[in-house]
C-alpha cells in the first residue's frame, strides 16, 4: 500500500483567477476626430473630475457605421488617454473590431446590454435636460419629517435633522448639515449623487444601494462630502479634496 | 391682540408645566391679562404647580361639553389678580378634547379680552398635544440640553411648521421660541451636559431663556407656589428675563457660568 508523499510547504499560487463583475462606462464614438473627441472628453471629465479621471472606459464603434483604420483608431485612443480615461476594450461584434483590437492590444468585450439609465459619458450629453428647476427646501427638515421631490433634484438650504427623511429621484444636496438619511436616485438614477455641507449623516442611499453609518469615518465626519454609485459601489468623498 | 402661545416640547418632564405657570406669572406680574390652560387630559398638573388644586370645581373639558360657563370654571389665582387658570379634567382622558370645542373655549377667552392664553401641552405628540399647539400664535419649546430631548423637540418644531393652523393657512407660520431648562454650567464646562450652542447648533434657532437647574423648582411644586415668584432663585430671575424677551425686551444671558464662589465662600464652605 503507498500512500502518494504530501508535499507538506506546497507554495502558494502567484495568482488567483476569479470571475467578477464591473461597472464600465461605455464611451460610443460617433466620429474618429481626434479634435473634437479630445474636447469633448476633456469637459465630461472636468466636470466630474473625481468620477471620470483616470476611469477605464470601453470603446464602441457602431455609431461610425464603418470600419476605421487602424492609424484613425491608435489617434481616437490618444485623444481619449489625453482626456483623462483608458481605454480597456472594444466593444465586439465585427470581424473588424476583432482585428482592429489584436493590434489596439485591447480585449473585445461582449456588446452591453442597455441599462435602466443611460451611462454619464457622451449619451448624457445627448439626454435632453428637462430644465425643471431642483425642489428647494428652505426650512429646516426636522426629525419625524420626509422631503420628497419627484423628477427632479432636492436642494436643502438648511439641516436634515437626525430622523429627517431627504429624498429625490435625482440629486440631493444638503447646504447645511446631513444628520439623517438622504436617499438619491429614488427611482433608480445611477448617476445621482448627494452633497452635503457638513456630513453626519445616519444612512445615505443612491438608486437603492445604501449604506447605514454607525460611525462616522473621520476622514468624512462634519465635513464637505459627495457620495455617487461607481457601479454597485457606493463611494464618499470629502468635496473640493 | 390676544396671543395664544403654546408651552410644549415632545419629550416629558422637562419643565413644561414648571415653565407655563412661571411664564403666566411673570406675565400677569406686568399687568398683563393671562388664562393659562392644562391640555394634560387625565394627568393634570398645572392646578398642583399653580397651588390651585383644593378650588377646582370644574374644568377644561366640562366648559367644552356645556356643563357649565368659562367664567365658572377659570379659577382666579390668589396672588395675582390679572391671572385665572382652567385646569384639566383628571377623571376623563384626552378624546374629550375636540378642535371645535378648544376652539370655541379659546375664541371665548379673546372676547373676554385676555392679552395672553397660555396652552400647557401634554408632552408626546398626539392628540392633546397637537391640540395644544394647533391654534397657536407663538411656541416655547422647552428643552432640556440633553440628547432626547433635543431630538423630541425637533419632531415638535416640525409639527409647529406643519401641522398648526397659522401653517395650514400659510399665516406666517407659528413663531418658534427655546427655553433651554434644567442647565447645569459646571457639568457643560466638564462636557458631560450640551452647552447651549450644541442645541442651537442641532435645532436651528436661537433661545428665548436659559434656566438654571435648580432646588427651588422642586420646593416651588411642593408648596404651589411657581418659582418665578421666589425672589431668591436663580431659575426665578431666569424665568423673568424670559419673560422679558418674549415681550420684545433685549436682556443678556445669565446663569450660563458657574457661580464664583466669593473668598469668605470657599474658606468657610458657604
């Protein structure tokens, strides 16, 4: 009878495969100027500096409604890396972007799937604003009281109380102290966010993905603070670092 | 101009009642005409802290079921002459209260020609205390600089804003007042008690009053006698400059430090 030897310091692998799930912002192309991309690209990303700086972003081509070369696509990513984002992909679907993306060295990634709200990146641009004007509270929303604007972003120029209830279908902001709960993108809004003067807040909540602060870390508390969705993660961060 | 003004604060025991007989004495001591009104259904008080309780005949409740005139049932008090209470029913509870019927009792009282109508409110937030506050001009709301107490009377500034019918007709809103009671300056220096700026920071307004805790409110509710008319005590003057303020008068803050104990004082432990 053998019994195989057991390798008793087996060394640990170099590296672990896992299969996760990311949020990408998907950025469709419409027309392979490198000008007017750069531009473009330049204000989304000045205008939410901490969102789109440095965010990995995948490229899609149907909108040209034709095969670029390849020197139109290495200048299309130069603009884009020049923005501020990286490209991490290619949008598949065509013996051409196969091609195109073995010698971009960029995976092809699996066409998306539409999602409830359009991603921030260019399609934002596209989406007609309503112009309705956000809600505004003046008056102070007191423990016991809910606050609730429909369509629109919420403006609270006064203190959520501890028990206050601060909600709206697109952006809360808090110019005083959140010491409740503000809930944003009530309706499913990803791209909402909450803002706050001074930031003690009991629950923050965006597009339902919440998180609930038995303490306040300190890197946050009594701050300036916004809160956003970066796919299904909720990330704070004090305004103006 | 008859002004209600409504004496409440959610959370109990903080000083309503001790607050609403001082503020009516203090009041009536300035020549003003005042009727001071317990809505505390069936835990009625107001009678014992303004040393009325043995002259009660009838009270709130049976002037709003008809069983006899206001004039009948506001009892005179003894020491001030331009000051009458009615006292609460302690036999019935709180759904013999109507809005028609405290309405009624109210719009009595301004015909007769009170300058002031004081509502003692239950504390909670139901009906006696909404009562209380529905027909409201002006709100003490009284505090106790202590954690629950601060987040009860939050709940209750936002019923003031919301639920009272000078907000439901958009008539400018009740005007909103905090007595800050039971404060302790040397538990606020050590950090054990908030300080008058950490309620005014969390509530939002600023005080009418800071009333020194003190012994003699105990002894005031044991002998019937409302401390503002102690002349020797230190929530007493701080009473009256509250009074003073919700007059329009501009008086400093007192009682916010601890006492300086005087050379003779600390030698000989006075």
């Amino acid at each position: 009878m053998m019994s195989k030897p057991v390798d008793a310091a087996a060394p640990a692998p170099a590296i672990e495969i896992r299969f996760g799930q990311v949020g990408l912002i998907q950025v469709r192309v419409r027309s392979t100027d490198p000008g007017a991309i750069l531009d473009e690209l330049t204000g989304k990303v000045a205008s939410a500096p901490l969102f789109f700086q440095r965010t990995g972003v995948c490229l899609d081509l149907t909108l040209l409604g034709r095969d670029p070369q390849l020197e139109e696509m290495r200048a299309v990513m130069d603009a884009v890396r020049r923005a501020g984002m990286l490209p991490v992909g290619l949008v598949g679907g065509s013996a051409a972007v196969e091609s195109l993306s073995a010698a971009l060295e960029l995976p092809v990634l699996a066409p998306f799937r539409p999602q409830t709200q359009p991603v921030p990146v260019v399609q934002a641009a596209e989406r007609v604003e309503s112009g309705i004007p956000a809600l505004m509270q003046q008056q102070p929303v007191r423990s016991g009281q809910r606050v609730y604007a429909r369509s629109r972003d919420l403006v609270v120029t006064a203190t959520v109380g501890a028990g206050a209830e601060a909600i709206a279908d697109g952006s809360v902001h808090v110019y005083g102290s959140l010491r409740g709960r503000a809930l944003a993108g009530a309706r499913g809004e990803t791209s909402a966010r909450v803002f706050c003067q001074e930031f003690r807040a009991e629950l923050v909540s965006i597009a339902g993905v919440f998180r609930v602060f038995e303490t306040l870390p300190p890197e946050l508390a009594g701050r300036p603070v916004q809160a956003w969705l970066d796919g299904d993660d909720l990330r704070f961060a004090p305004l103006g670092s | 101009m008859t002004e209600i003004i409504v004496v409440t604060s959610g959370k109990g025991g903080v000083g309503k009642t001790t607050t609403s007989a001082s503020v009516a004495c203090g009041l009536a001591r300035r020549g003003k005409r005042v009727a001071v009104i317990d809505f505390d259904i069936g835990l009625r008080n107001l009678d014992l802290i303004m040393g009325c309780e043995r002259r009660v005949v009838y009270d709130f409740v049976n002037v709003i079921q008809g069983d006899c005139t206001l004039k009948q049932a506001l009892i005179k008090d003894k020491r001030l002459e331009t000051l009458h209470v009615l006292a609460a029913s302690q036999t019935r509870d709180k759904d013999a209260l109507t809005p028609e019927g405290v309405k009624r009792v109210l719009d009595e009282l301004i015909a007769e020609g009170f300058d002031y109508i004081l509502c003692d409110s239950p504390a909670g937030i139901e009906k006696g205390a909404h009562l209380a506050m529905y027909y409201a001009d002006r709100a003490v709301v009284v505090v106790n600089p202590e954690v629950s107490s601060v987040r009860d009377s939050d709940r209750i500034l936002g019923l003031l804003a919301s639920k009272t019918q000078r907000a439901e007709q958009g008539n400018g809103g009740v005007k909103e007042h905090l007595l800050l009671t039971r404060y302790n300056p040397k538990r606020v220096a050590s950090g054990e008690m908030m300080s008058v700026d950490d309620v005014k920071e969390i509530l939002g307004l600023d005080v009418i009053g800071v009333v020194p805790e003190s012994p003699d409110v105990l002894a005031a509710s044991n002998s019937g006698v409302p401390v503002i008319l102690n002349d020797e005590s230190n929530a007493s003057r701080a009473y009256d400059d509250a009074v003073g303020r919700l007059l329009g008068e501009e008086l400093p803050m007192r009682f916010l430090e601890e006492p300086k104990r005087g050379f003779f004082a600390r030698m000989f432990g006075g």
